[in-house]
C-alpha cells in the first residue's frame, strides 16, 4: 500500500482506489489510510488531495502565494488590492496578484505595483 500510494503522491493524484484485480474500484477510507501510511506520506497525500478539492470547488476570487501553498479568497478586485500578502508563517511573502512577482525593498517593481506608489 506504502509503495502504490507513493507512485499516487508522485503523479500528483490523490484517488486511491483498491487494488484488487476483480475490478474494484471503491477508495480507501481516510481513516485507515491514516492508520497504514507513514506520516509523513499521509501528510503529502493529504496535501495533494486538499489541493484537488480547492482546484474543484472553482472558488471565485481564490489567490495562491507563487511561493508557497498558501491560498486565500480575496473580496477586492484587483484595482483595489493588487498585493497578496502571505499568512504561511514559513513564507510571509508579498507578491503582485497579477504578474506574481514578489513586492520588497530590494525587488524590481511590476508596473501595477508602480501605480500604487509602493
């Protein structure tokens, strides 16, 4: 299970279906995925799989870090709010929601970034 999860998490794909050669195709419960996997592949199958769930839900005003995993729902449009600033306490960076580029002291500047004034 270890090694057919570890292929899963490498292709970036989290449906684990069993792996019987009748044809079954029912998933894994999530409960005894947690108790076989290593943590650490739980933790990255985790990851892979709350990502598809985000990208599905087609979440509208959804932002993500170029950095990091960070994601966020942003209410003002652009115009109003053209930096994404990042909570993950591992990055914290501060990034242009258009061109993705991170804003700092010592970073070339975007043009709608110019326009703030930054």
């Amino acid at each position: 299970m270890t090694s057919y999860t570890s292929t899963k998490v490498g292709e970036q794909n989290a449906e684990l279906h069993c792996m019987d050669i009748s044809g079954c195709k029912m998933a894994f419960p999530e409960s005894e995925l947690r108790r076989i996997l290593p943590a650490k592949l739980f933790d990255l199958y985790e990851q892979i799989r709350q990502r598809r769930d985000i990208e599905l839900a087609k979440l509208e005003g959804l932002e993500e870090c170029p950095f990091c995993d960070y994601k966020v729902v942003v209410d003002a449009d652009f115009e109003t709010d053209k930096l994404l600033r990042c909570q993950n306490e591992a990055c914290l960076k501060v990034s242009c929601r258009k061109c993705k580029k991170e804003v700092g002291i010592f970073t070339k500047l975007c043009r709608a970034v110019l326009t703030l004034g930054v």
